[in-house]
C-alpha cells in the first residue's frame, strides 16, 4: 500500500492551512483565499514555467520552517518558494510587504500608459486592479514615457506593446499550446519588447488565447477593438460541438449580439478547466473569433463574475460569491444578541 506524503502544515497571515510538498506559498494561499492571497501579473497556474517575474507576489517569511524557524532574510516571491513544514508568512499583515508591492505597482506604471478610458481592458484589467488596491495616488516618474508602434498580430490580435508589462504569459501560450511560437521577446533593458520582429501574423489555431492571459491590454481581440465596454455587456455561459477545442466559452452580449467570445474564468482570472475532461478549457480561433451569432450556442445562463468587479454592476451575473461569515468565528460559536435586556446582566437599577 502506498504511503500518502505527510502535508505540510504552513500558517498565512495568522490563517493555518495544509498542503501537499512542493506547493507554492502562492497556491497555499489561493487555497486559503480572500485577501490573504497575493497578486499576481506574470504567475499562471496552466502554464508551466509561469512566475517569477513580475515582483507582485512578494511575501515576508517570519519563519522558515519547525526545523529551522529563521526568517527569510529578503521577501520571496510566493508563485516561485515552495513552502515548508511550520512554514509562516506574512502578506497583508506585513508593513514590509504593502511597502514593497506598492514599489513594483510603481514600476509597472513608470511606462503604462494611463489609458484606461479609451483601453479594451478596462474593468477587466488586473494592473488596473493592482494600482486602486496598492498603488500609490500620484506619480514621481518625470521623464518622457516608453512608448512603441502598435502591431498587429495577424486578422484578429493587436498588441500595444506600450501597455505591456513584460509577463511572458503570451509567449509561454504559443510554447504549450500552438504548434509553433511566431513571436517572443526582443532586445533587453528598458527596450525589451514582445513582437514577431518582422510583423508577421500569428496564425496558429490557438493564438486567440494569448489574449486571455494578458493580465493587461497589450494583446486586445481586433474583432471586439472599440466596441463596447465590457461592464455593459451581459457575459453569459455557452458552448458548442468543436472538433478543436471544448467548445465552452463565455459569450460577451449586448442584446442579441454576441460582440466577443473568451475562455471561461476562475476566480484568479484564470482559463477554468473544462467540464468534459477537467483539463485547462482553452478554445480556438474559430469559437473565438468566427462564432458571432447567439443561434451557433447552446446557452447555458448567466457566467460568473466576482461580486467586486465593475462586470457586475448590470448584475447579470450567475453565482455571486458570497464573503465569508466571520462574526461566529469570532465569537467563538457564540450567537450575537441582536436585542438584550439590560437587567440580565446588570446590577444597576435593578428592576422592582
Ligand atoms: S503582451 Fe500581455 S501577455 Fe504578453 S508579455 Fe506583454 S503583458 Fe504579458
Ligand atoms: S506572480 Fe510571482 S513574480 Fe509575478
């Protein structure tokens, strides 16, 4: 028979949790979840070799471990340190923390544009998210901005590698999921960009999906581009028979129009696993960009959306994630009184 490995024990901003070995502070805390759980702009769990690039996901380890209970001298990015038995972390209840995630917002926006009026991604946009919740109010950068000329990828994909914030998601896409990969990373430093060199078209059946991952507006569908804002439309769950991929995608209405098709999401922003065989349910171009009419779908309602997001203000849609009930924790099981009659349990002016 074999042995099941013994899980770690690992305590998260005071919150214990139990994981198998190998597992990542990063995904600990998603198991924990809430706010306990870092940012993260270049980390994704269905992508191998994600992470370690963008700094978002710093935390402070007070204790290494029962055997040896240092700290971590430096704050370690959680999608890359593996936890250990005993192991305690620090995020939301460190200063050095918030201090240091509030830096790396600093340095992702030293060349963002501040587009988001006019920016397809807007609402749904995790550097947007990233700069309410830990950036700072104003900027100290004084210089001329980075700026690059548009791209396009191909029919259906636009890059504004201005936007871009350099997390390779799209690039480990085109590895794991297309057959070949027509663009990467160019030149380094402060001239690094994502391009095909030669603006060739990134054709590959799969490419669509590049756009999903990138946590920001660099890679926008050419075919939704200036259509609409993406809290008015109405994002409803659907699929269809496909010979390529799982067919199962969130449709973005307004109306009767489907104005774009994407991947369904988890909680984390995230490709969700397929319902027929539990893999990553990421989809082809033709679901992606050719599917344009409500009677192509079987529709299944209205698709998930964190209660938080801006998505949510038609309220369309299905399962909103309730918080947590806290209060009988706190209590200790113990029932709050709503109305107490104050002679109970006081002596003072006793009743006659
Ligand atoms: S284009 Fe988007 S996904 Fe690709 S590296 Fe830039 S930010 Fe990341
Ligand atoms: S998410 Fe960990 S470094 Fe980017």
């Amino acid at each position: 028979m074999s042995e099941q490995a013994e899980k770690f024990k690992v305590k998260i901003d005071n919150i214990s949790v139990e994981v198998e070995p190998g597992t990542t502070i990063l995904q600990a805390a998603r198991e924990i979840g809430g706010d306990v759980t870092p940012p993260a702009m270049c980390y994704y769990s269905k992508l191998e070799g994600s992470g370690g690039k963008c700094r978002t996901c710093l935390v402070e380890v007070s204790k290494g471990s029962d055997r040896d209970e240092r700290p971590m001298p430096k704050l370690m990015a959680s999608c890359r340190t593996q936890v250990m038995d005993g192991m305690e972390v620090k995020n939301i209840t460190s200063e050095r923390v918030k201090e240091a995630r509030a830096g790396v917002v600093e340095f992702l926006l030293m060349n963002h544009p501040l587009d988001c009026p006019i920016c397809d991604q807007a609402g749904e946009c995790h550097l947007q998210d990233l700069g309410y919740e830990h950036g700072a109010e104003g900027t100290r950068y004084e210089f001329e901005r980075r700026t690059f000329k548009k791209e396009n990828f191909g029919p259906y994909i636009q890059l504004h590698m201005t936007r871009c914030i350099l997390c390779y998601r799209c690039t480990y896409v085109a590895d794991q999921l297309t057959d070949s990969r027509g663009h990467g990373i160019v030149d380094r430093g402060d001239h690094a960009a994502i391009s095909t060199y030669i603006e060739k078209a990134v054709d590959n059946d799969f490419s669509g999906n590049m756009i999903d991952v990138c946590p920001v507006g660099a890679l926008t569908d050419k075919t939704f581009r200036f259509k609409n804002r993406v809290w008015f439309t109405k994002p409803v769950y659907a699929h269809r028979d496909c010979d390529k991929c799982c067919g199962e995608v969130t449709l973005w209405n307004r109306g009767e129009n489907v104005l774009r098709a994407t991947a369904r999401k988890d909680e984390w922003g995230e490709v969700k696993d397929s319902q027929k065989d539990g893999k990553p349910g990421w989809i082809c171009n033709t679901c992606r960009f050719d599917k344009k009419k409500t009677d192509e779908w079987t529709i299944e309602g209205p698709a998930d959306v964190s209660r938080h997001s801006v998505i949510n203000q038609g309220h369309h849609s299905g399962t909103f994630s309730k918080g947590e009930e806290t209060f009988s924790k706190i209590m200790q099981g113990r029932k709050p009184k709503l109305l107490m009659d104050i002679h109970d349990v006081s002596e003072v002016n006793k009743k006659q």
